[in-house]
C-alpha cells in the first residue's frame, strides 16, 4: 500500500502527463516547468527572495496569459555578492526550504555553478542542480545575471501555477524593462545580431499587450545609459533593409523558427521588423531626444 508521499507524486505525475498530452508539449520540458516553479515558490518563501527578481521566458505567462517559447530554465536577476561560494550558501538553503507537499525534492548536493560568458551584458552565473518526483530525475538551470538596476521598478507578482499549487509572491522584472534591453541588444548588436529571438518576443509582447508611451520612454533612456550605448536618433540598421535582407539574417531566422516549432505561423523576418519599427521608433526618438512621450500603445498598435 503507496504512502502519502508516494500518493502525491504518483497524483502529480499523472497530471502532469495529462497537461503534456493537452498542449501537445514534450512531457519532458512540462516536468521541468513544473520544478522550476515549484523551486521559484521555494525561494519565495526563503530568507533569501529579496535578493532575486524573476525575468525571462518564466514571465510569459504573466504577462500575456499563457506561456510562449518552450522554458528550459529560470531567469533571475540577483543582487549583491556575485560569487560561487556565496551562491552556494544560498541555494543549498533553499533546496532545504519546508513547503506543502508537491511530489518534488530538491537535491542541495547536486548543486554546480560556472560563470555565464556568452552575450555577457552584466556578471552572472549559472547554477544547474536535480530534483526529484519520485524516481524521475528533473534538472533544472537557474542563470542569475548581476548588476543591472531597473526602471520602472520591480513589480511583485503572484505567479501563476499548475495544479492548484500555492503561489510564489516574488518581485519580477515590468514589461517596459524587457522591452528596453531587448532594443539596447538590437541596437548595439547591428548587423552582428544574431538574436532571433529578440525580434520575436518584441513582437509577441507589442501584439499581446498596452504600454504607456512615457514609462517605454524612460526604460530605454535608462537602460541605454546604464550600458553606455549611444541612444540612435535615427534609424538602428537592424531596423533596415540592410538587415533584414541579408541572406545570413533570413537563414537565422528561418532556423530559429523551426528550433521553436514556429514555422506554422509563416512569419517573414522583415515584416516583423516593420512592425518593431512602428512600434519601438517612436519612444526611441523621444529618448533619444529628452522629449516626453505620452501616447499609448493598445495591444497590437497603433500609438494613439
């Protein structure tokens, strides 16, 4: 006869299951969507949650409602000391958090850390540790960037959950923030941008959701000027011709569209740059050139 454990992690794989064949998602990358919100839950509820704010892919789903490029892992930025040792400390705490049954444990001696080196905006490290739903192993990848401050400020959220699970309450990175370092990135990056996924979010996010003109504004003005990127006053080249015509561009593009399972949406690089331009030109300018900007963006456009 199963115990209560054992009832509840054969319940919560069941479920989850149930939720891969509903969405038509890889089981896989559901299990690790599952532990990587029930570890940012654990860390809400540790000493430790006022030294990390959510951002990344993980936000999604609060912002639009539903969740968008398959999450593979946990996007924080974290504040103070920066080194692995410390990290350590930290992490192996809240593995060891006490929380409502939920069929998963996190391993503490699992724990590894290495520094993240590619598109270095700020330090960061990465920490990838094993939890466990009975005898399934699920590993999860936690990058921390550190350094960055954020304007507007941090928002604090409920984040959503499966399986009727409690809540995490944490603060999260605004939209308007996103938004500014994904355009500092295509600015700064030119024609040496190979972020395809840059282009899609900004495109995904102007469709899905309503900004206020004068907060974008100032989110780029401020993020430009925290990473010592010339604000441009005129067109980015990304934004060009030059760009989104290159035949290099077009097979990047093409590539992240089949990595992502996006090709049934049969999106044309350069009509999504069209589009970004609409929308991100505007506030751009009026940052570039101390003017207010106070239109609103509805979800979908235009600026009204």
């Amino acid at each position: 006869m199963k115990n209560k454990g054992e009832n509840i992690v054969a319940s919560v794989r069941q479920r989850l299951i149930n939720i891969s064949k509903q969405r038509g998602e890889d089981p896989n990358l559901v299990f690790i969507r599952y532990a990587i919100e029930r570890f940012l839950y654990r860390l809400s509820r540790s000493k430790q949650s006022g030294k990390f704010i959510l951002k990344g892919a993980m936000l999604w789903v609060v912002w639009v409602g539903k969740p968008h490029r398959p999450t593979k892992d946990l996007d924080l930025l974290g504040f103070g000391d920066a080194s692995a040792d410390t990290l350590r400390v930290i992490f192996d705490e809240i593995c060891k958090v006490v929380v409502e049954p939920d069929g998963l444990t996190f391993n503490p001696d699992t724990i590894q850390i290495t520094e993240i080196r590619e598109d270095l905006e700020y330090p960061g490290q990465r920490i990838k540790l094993e939890s466990r739903l009975g005898n399934a192993r699920i590993n999860i990848q936690i990058d921390i960037g550190f350094g960055d401050s954020i304007v507007p400020a941090p928002i604090e959220i409920n984040y959503p959950t499966w399986l009727n699970m409690p809540s995490p309450h944490i603060k999260a990175y605004p939209v308007e923030t996103v938004v500014a370092e994904k355009l500092e990135t295509i600015a700064s990056k030119g024609v040496l941008n190979s972020r395809m996924k840059d282009f899609y979010d900004l495109k995904v996010l102007a469709q899905e959701i309503e900004f206020d003109g004068s907060n974008l504004s100032k989110a780029i003005k401020a993020t430009f000027d925290r990473r010592g990127t010339r604000i441009p006053n005129d067109q980015p080249t990304a934004f060009t011709e030059e760009f989104y015509a290159n035949p290099d561009k077009q097979v990047q593009w093409q590539a992240f569209l089949r990595t992502n399972k996006l090709e049934n949406e049969k999106l044309e690089l350069h009509e999504v740059i069209i589009y970004m331009e609409r929308f991100l030109m505007p506030p751009l300018s009026a940052a570039a050139n101390d003017d207010s900007f106070t239109k609103k963006w509805p979800a979908g456009g235009p600026w009204k």
